[in-house]
C-alpha cells in the first residue's frame, strides 16, 4: 500500500522490491556468517555482554541495563538458547565473535556456566562476573556444582516438565511451577511482579543440569562474584565455594536468586568494578 495515495503497489513493483531487499540481504549474510567483528566507534570503555539463565530471560536485566547506557556502556543481553550447556556455549561464542574490543561478560544462574566456557581462549573478554550464577569447573555439571558446600536447593522439588521437538530421549523443558516461582526464585519481589516473571519464564532443556562443563574461563580471566544470601535455587553455600575457587573478588548481598531484579543498584555497582 502506497502510505501517501493509499493506493496499492502495482504487483510488478512488488515484485521488484521484494528481489531487491533478497539482493541486499544475500549480499549481508556472508559478513555476518562469517563471525566478522560488527564495527563500532572508537571508545574506552568496554561491552557488556549479559547472560540470562533459566527460568529467565533478558528483560531481568532491564534495570541494570538502563544504569549501565547512563553511564556510556554499550550493553547488549542475547538470548540464551537453554537447550544444553555444549550447544549455549558455542552459541555465545558466536555472539561474542562480532563484537569489536573488549568485553566484560556477564551471567546470572545457569549464564554463568554458559559465560565460563564461552570466554575461554578470548583475549576480548576482560572479566567475568557472576550474578548468583553457576561457575562449575572443567567437568563439572550443573546439578554437581549446585551441591557444593552441603546447601540445598528447592529447585527441582517445583519443576514441571513439558516435552519439546527434537528433544533427545529423557530430555525435555523444565518450568518452574508457578505456583512457587515466586518462593523459589524471587521471595524479595512483589507477588505481583513475580507472577508476571513466572508467566514469561524461558525453560531449560534437563540436558543444561547435566552435561560437563568445558575449560573455565576463570582460570585465567579476573571474576567478580556477587552472593545471594537467601537464595533458594542455587544455595548460598555453593556460590560460596565456586567464588572462592574461581578467586573472585566477591560481595554478599541479603537477596533472593533474581538479585538484578530485586538489587539492581548492587548489580550494577560490582559490574562497574569489573568493568573499572
């Protein structure tokens, strides 16, 4: 439809914008396949990539985010994929690829074993911080690290099951029962908001619990560590112990699992220390 005239575009012209626009995307596609670096202008201070974990998606992140571009950071918080800590990690690899200079990489929950094998071997990525997040060891699963410290966790006690295509045998999307998403994941926001977060969850794969995890980056890439004391999907105990491992310069903070949400301000603060 011609918005000026409201006429309809002849179907000739249609056609003819359509080849164009298919010319101008082959034309892109190349440079974006081939992990290229996109082009930014020159400035000081790094990226910040966040992750999301489970149960999650990136628009937790929206309060920190919008402190973080106050402050002149170029932010960016992919889609994390949930359907295997192997596949995840190579799917950051890729994101992290077309980014030019460096990075401080970020993740919260199960994002913090996704960023642990995706910044290894990247010189771009300067530190890592951890958000309440796993960061298992070379080996390690998930379900492993969350044992660490003798803490317990009241995950898997409220999670509901739904099957998805392709999945392998055994495998399907865990949700967290909404009923108790709130208990679970973030006792320390308003019902009301947690409600919301329940009904919007992104699921994870059963597979994200239990395969190994690859070399960690943090043997090499300085972290940050922020603990969530009253957290009751991954117990304080174990952040505990993968931060003092991992030799993460680490605060500890009264909040549930979903602390950029409830915390931001504190989230915030610990990524401009890494970041600085």
């Amino acid at each position: 439809m011609n918005r000026s005239t409201g006429r309809r575009v002849p179907r000739a012209g249609r056609a003819a914008a359509l080849s164009a626009l298919l010319v101008l995307g082959a034309a892109a596609v190349p440079a974006a396949a081939s992990g290229a670096p996109a082009r930014h202008p020159a400035k000081d201070k790094p990226t910040i990539v966040l992750e999301h974990g489970a149960f999650a998606d990136a628009s937790g992140w929206n309060a920190v985010i919008h402190s973080l571009q106050q402050r002149g950071y170029t932010v960016v918080a992919p889609a994390n994929p949930l359907r295997g800590l192997s596949s995840d990690t190579a799917y950051l690899q890729s994101f992290l690829a077309t980014i030019s200079g460096p990075v401080v990489l970020v993740g919260h929950s199960y994002g913090g074993a996704v960023i642990s094998g995706a910044a290894t071997g990247n010189t771009a990525v300067k530190a890592l911080v951890y958000i309440a997040a796993y960061a298992p060891d070379q080996g390690e699963s998930v379900a492993q690290a969350t044992e660490l410290g003798g803490g317990t966790s009241e995950l898997l006690e409220h999670v509901v099951a739904r099957p998805f295509p392709g999945a392998a045998p055994g495998d399907a999307d865990a949700y967290l029962d909404p009923a108790y998403f709130g208990h679970v994941f973030a006792q320390d926001l308003p019902a009301g908001q947690a409600a919301q977060l329940a009904a919007a969850q992104r699921p994870a794969a059963f597979a994200t619990l239990a395969q190994p995890a690859p070399a960690p980056a943090w043997r090499t890439i300085p972290s940050w560590y922020l603990v969530a004391r009253q957290d009751r999907t991954i117990p304080p105990q174990a952040e505990r112990a993968m931060a003092a491992r991992a030799g993460a310069h680490t605060v500890e903070i009264n909040s549930s699992h979903a602390a950029m949400i409830s915390h931001p301000r504190a989230v915030t603060d610990l990524i401009l220390d890494a970041a600085g």
